[in-house]
C-alpha cells in the first residue's frame, strides 16, 4: 500500500486534521504512537505527529571546554533522559516513512513548526523536500482548504532562519554557559552558571532600572489643591503650576488666597473619539491578561495554544493586528452570535450595512490578528474560559464604533492664581459596550458652570510630595520592552523571561533584579560587554528576517556570529581567574542578601527562594548535596522574619498578599501548628474539572482538599468547605 504521509506538529492536530480530511471516518493505528489511516477524495492518506521537537542542536563530539562550534541536529531523547517519550513519535514516522510515495509537512506554519516539520523530512524519511500546507485555524474548513491549495515545497526560508536561531542559541548559550561556570571553578566553587543570546540583554534591561531605582534620590515638592463649591455642588482643583520646587512660592500663594472665595475664569468642553482596538497579536494579548486578568505572558500563551489545538482561535503565535475578509467576518459572528454572552453584540454587528473591523499596523506573513473561529469550547478550565472571552471581546471591539468622551476644563480664579478641575464622561459608548469590563473606563463629573459663576472656596490645601523611581517591569511590560527593541521574537519572550527567573537573577511580580542578578550584568559589562550588547542581538534577529526573505544565508550569519563569538571567548580567558573571583563573591552577597535563614537539615546551608516549572518553592543553596525544599505560594510578597519557628525549629517568612496585611508563618508544611485534626477525606470528584478527584493536601498555610489533576486543575477547597 503506498499513500501521502502528512506529518503535525502535535497529536491533538493530527486527530483534528484526520477527522477534517477524511471521507468516512479515520482509522486509528498505533505503531506505539498513534496515526491515522483515511481516504480523502479517494485518496490514501495517513497521518502521524511528531510531539514538538524531535530533534535538537548538539555538539558533534562531546567536549567539556569552550570555545564549541562542530554542531549538529541529534534526536531529543538522545540529548535529553526527559525526552525518552519522544522516541516512539520518530520512530512512528520513520517507519510510515517507508512505504509512503508523496510527503506533506502539515506542523504551524511559523519558525518553529518549519524546523519540526523540515528536520522529520530529512532525518526520519530521508528526503529533501515535500509539501506544505498552511493553515491558521484548526478548523475543518480551513484544513480542506490548506490541503488543497498546499505548496509543492516546504518554505525554505522560514527553515533556513529557524535553523540558524537554534544554531545561534545553542552557541552562545553553551560557549557563555561554560565560560562562566569554568571561571568560578577557577576560584574554587562547584557552580553551573548560564546566560544566552537574548537572555544577556534581557537582564540587562531588568538590572539598568533596578539600578536607576537604587540611585534615585527623591526631591520634595508641593501641591495646592482647592476645596471648594459651585453653588451646592463641590469642586476639587489643583493649581495650574501642578508642582512646586519651592514651599516658599506655596506659602506665599496660600497668605495671598486666604479667606478669599474664586470665579469661574472658563469653561472648555472639548470632544474626545476614541476609535476601536484592533484584533489581539500576541503581545498585546499577554499584555491584555496580564492587566485584566492576572495571568502571566507565558501563561497567556500556554492556553491561547490549549485553545488554538482546540480548534476554537486562531493561531496564537503571530505579530500581525490585521484581520483579512478571507477569514470570513460575517460566518464567524454568526456562529459566536449562539452563545448568549455575545448574542446582543453579535445581532448589532450583523445588522450593519458594512462589516469591517478596524486593523493595526502590525502585519505579519505567516498568519492573521489573533480570532476565534466559531467553535465553542467544550468543558473549558475557569483560565480558559477568561483568556476566550477576552479574545473574543477584542475581536467584536474590532467592529465597533468609535466611543465619545466629553472633557470638561474649569479654570477658577482665586486672586490671579488659576486652579484647574478636569472632568470626563463617557457620551456614546461604542466599542466599550463590546469589550466590556476590559474597557476599563472611569467618569469624573464637575459641576454645571458658567463664566465668572462665583466659587466658594472653603480651603486651599498644601500638599508635600516627593518624586518618585521609575517602576520596575512587569511580567507584561518588559514583554512589550522586548519588543519595542526588537529582542527575542513573539514566541520566546516570555520563555525567557521565566528562564531568568528560574536562573535566579530577578524575582516578583514586579520585576526586581536580584543581587546575582545584578552582579551577572556587571561583570559581564566589565569583561565581555558584546554579549549583553542588544544592539549585536537586534542585528542578529535582523539577519534571520533577511534569511527568512531569502536575502541572506545561513552560512553567512552563522559565520559572523562565530568570529564574534571566538574573540570574545579568548578574551573572557585571559581574564577568567579575575571573572570566576568576581563572581563567587556575587554568590557570597545573594546568599546574605537573599537568605531566608539556615537550613534545618545541613550544616552551613542557606535557604533562598527558588523558580521551577510549576512555580515559587524554598531550597538550600548547597543543593544538589542538600536537597531540603519548601512549598511556597506562587504570588504574594515573601521576605526573610529572621525568627525560627518554636514548634518545629524551621525559619519562618513574611508574607504579604494585595489588599491584606502582613503575616508571619512558618514554611514547613508537617509543623506541628498546621497539622489538622480531621485529615481523612472521602474522595470525591473535583466540581470544576470532572476529572481529577479532591485529595488532602498540605501548602504552608496548612491543610487543605486539591484536585488530583494539578496542575493541569487548579481547583481547591479549605477543610470547612467540605460537603
């Protein structure tokens, strides 16, 4: 039997693609992973998944110095244990590969998903080439289409620039990696150290303003505000100056103002159109989630996938704030229109003359603004059922009308000096109708006033205020740092602002650099500044976009990169002893700063708070001989008590959540004043996901019922909640 093999990205789209292509229903096979067999249009068609990478950047030969530059493409289980799952999925392809006569490469049509798809074509079924197909939704229609209209070659110059990114990556990351972590040894520790191509600048960033926060130095000024009234109405207003320098100038206003009343010198209305977003692009959708809903960028990302394999948005992963009519506007609001939350936006949309929604300037050749394609999701989490509704708002918003805003301006006269009150209130509504709470609008009224309408004053206050630091980032607003400076791509931001998390170099919500952190960026300045300098990394991502437009080469990029990389690297040697001292001091001052207190289970361990993949925890800093770890909450503020807890003898924290007061607690969870006296529980499904069951579970505030499918579930329950 010979047949087309088409190759995905991930098994949810090969099931979603079978079903979508075949003319009867597939047939599922198994070859230890799953694929399918089916017909299309009479035409014999299987489909097999890879699971992400299945291949990554190795050294040839292994070496244990740097600098390295002999690299090549191996099997992710070869180079990673916790890849082992990824064997059965390329040995599934490799053996469909065998008696298949055409190939077609059916993965996300980005970077990523040419490398996956081009690497299965290569490595696992020996060819050169094979078809392409590009899609942006998992929809059926959509599939039908891209099938049909796929290219008769993989997109060569998407390959060549996602090659060449995972080359650069794995160069920089290993070569700077081993350097660093060779110069401390140097100086008698035993500590891995790591930086990468993006990550350098990344932090950079980050410690630059924790530094501008550190140097600040606050300057006093004041403020006049009026208090007073408009026939019965009040009215607050501030001095036209806004800041003063000086108290003497504020001294002698208020000695010239006292006991006198004001006039209205003028009344200004002015008219304010606010137009329509534009449909989400990735980063100003984890911008979005961040600011409404709490959720992280890389979070965000995580589920718009979860949503996009779901077949109910569009893929999530793209630049662009444009939404084709190919999409087909009107198909898509009709289907939204059957859920009751959009029926009324949907009906009013529907009933224009034209529909068009507007469209940003970002555009993107892979795929459209961020939409959802009509399909309801089913049995969503509570996080999926938010980042939907507010990508589908967003994209009604698009279609809306502008809204109208009215300012209002008095200036009140009080003996020659002019007192300001703005005021604002919403006139048509618009497209905040359609976003709805993310619109995120507030009305300030003033009261009815005329020229020279008398203004009772009953007090002129004296305000004394001081400047203040610049803020830190945020998980969002670094994101769109990032991308203003062209640094990293859409896809990687948020990845690797978690890496710098779990690295240890900045901490909080709010991003704060830490004292590793810091020191990391310094003695890279002082020793090595061309691998932290964004103006090397931008010209980099400026030579993959050449090499993606087939304006430029792999050879070519990779070349440049390697000759910046060797005297770099012979430099950073000849001052390595100088590097490694440098940095075991930066380590000697994060433990002191950063420590928690002593650890209960080792001799000269320090317990500092650490980042893993499912979040905050507590670890010795002699780990991996030590291996004492504490569960902490993923949010909130945590700082070191420097009291021992009597019960159990384990340091205890302070722990400050928003919009509650400072507590202190222990963090060993099996401390005798956490311990419950009712721990038995009769198990019973979990009410929000139906699939995991509640379990007794322990955190650092003591016991309390979780379900047993976290941390895909999140739901929990406190012991007197229970039925």
């Amino acid at each position: 039997m010979s047949y087309e093999l088409i190759i995905t990205e991930k098994p949810s789209a090969a099931l979603k693609m079978a079903y979508s292509l075949a003319d009867t229903k597939p047939v599922k096979k198994s070859n230890g992973a799953s694929y399918y067999l089916l017909s299309h249009n009479k035409k014999d068609i299987v489909i097999v998944s890879a699971v992400g990478h299945l291949f990554g950047v190795a050294e040839k030969k292994n070496t244990k110095g740097y600098p390295v530059f002999e690299i090549d493409w191996k099997p992710t289980y070869e180079i990673n244990n916790k890849s082992s799952y990824s064997k059965k999925y390329a040995l599934n392809i490799k053996k469909l590969a065998e008696d298949a006569e055409s190939f077609t490469v059916a993965c996300d049509y980005d970077i990523e998903g040419e490398v996956i798809g081009i690497n299965c074509i290569k490595f696992l079924c020996k060819q050169k080439d094979a078809n392409r197909m590009k899609f942006s939704t998992l929809t059926k229609p959509d599939l039908i289409s891209a099938y049909e209209n796929k290219a008769n070659t993989i997109n060569w110059g998407q390959a060549n620039a996602g090659e060449t990114r995972h080359f650069l990556d794995w160069l920089y990351g290993i070569n700077i990696s081993r350097a660093l972590t060779s110069a401390i040894k140097k100086s008698g520790e035993n500590k891995t150290l790591s930086s990468g191509r993006v990550q350098g600048p990344a932090l950079k960033l980050i410690v630059d303003r924790e530094k501008e926060i550190l140097n600040f130095k606050p300057t006093p000024y004041w403020q006049l505000e009026l208090d007073g009234k408009i026939k019965d109405e009040t009215i607050s207003a501030f001095h036209e100056k806004d800041q003063f320098s000086k108290e003497s100038e504020v001294d002698k206003i208020l000695k010239k103002t006292k006991g006198k009343d004001g006039f209205v010198k003028n009344v200004e209305k002015n008219e304010k159109i606010i137009i329509p977003p534009y449909a989400f692009d990735l980063t100003t959708l984890q911008t979005e989630a961040y600011k409404n809903l709490g959720i992280s960028p890389k979070q965000a990302l995580s589920i718009a996938q979860n949503l996009y394999l779901a077949g109910v948005i569009s893929y999530p992963r793209t630049s662009s704030q444009k939404l084709p009519p190919t999409i087909g506007y009107s198909k898509i609001l009709s289907a939204i229109q059957s859920n009751n939350d959009y029926t009324i936006i949907c009906s009013e949309i529907l009933s224009k003359e034209k529909i068009y929604p507007r469209q940003g300037l970002k555009d993107d050749p892979a795929h459209p603004a961020i939409f959802p394609t009509g399909n309801q999701p089913k049995n969503p989490k509570s996080e999926e059922k938010k980042i939907y509704d507010l990508i589908v708002r967003r994209f009604l918003s698009a279609f809306g009308e502008p809204a109208k805003r009215m300012e209002t301006i008095i200036s009140i006269d009080v003996e020659k000096e002019l007192f300001i009150a703005k005021g604002i209130i919403t006139i048509e509504k618009g497209w905040y109708n359609y976003y709805g709470k993310y619109s995120k609008i507030e009305d300030k009224t003033l009261p009815e006033a005329k020229n020279n309408e008398i203004v009772r004053v009953k007090e002129i206050i004296k305000h004394k205020k001081e400047t203040t630091p610049p803020r830190r980032f945020s998980p969002a607003s670094i994101i769109k740092e990032l991308e203003k400076r062209n640094l990293g791509t859409k896809s990687t931001r948020a990845q690797i602002i978690d890496t710098l998390y779990q690295r240890g170099f900045i901490k909080g919500n709010q991003l704060e650099a830490t004292t590793m952190g810091i020191r990391i960026i310094e003695t890279l300045s002082n020793h090595i500044p061309k691998i932290i300098d964004e103006e090397l990394t931008r010209q980099i991502e400026e030579e993959m976009q050449l090499i993606r437009e087939n304006k430029s080469t792999k050879e070519k990029v990779l070349q440049d990169v390697k000759k910046v990389l060797k005297e770099v690297l012979e430099n950073f040697k000849k001052e390595e002893k100088e590097i490694g001292e440098e940095l075991v001091l930066a380590q000697k001052e994060t433990v002191e700063v950063e420590s928690l207190g002593s650890c209960p289970n080792c001799d000269d361990g320090q317990l500092l708070i650490k980042r893993g993949k499912f979040g905050r925890f507590i670890a010795c800093n002699k780990y991996p001989d030590c291996k004492t770890t504490y569960n902490i909450p993923n949010s909130g503020f945590i700082e070191a008590s420097k009291n021992i807890c009597p019960a159990c003898k384990v340091p205890s924290v302070f722990v400050k959540f928003k919009g509650r007061k400072k507590q202190e607690m222990c963090i060993n969870t099996n401390c005798p004043t956490k311990k419950s006296e009712n721990e038995e529980v009769e198990e019973r499904s979990c009410p929000e996901c139906k699939k995991g069951t509640l379990k007794l579970r322990t955190s650092m505030y003591g016991k309390f019922y979780g379900c047993s499918n976290y941390p895909k579930c999140k739901h929990t329950e406190k012991i007197n909640d229970k039925k």
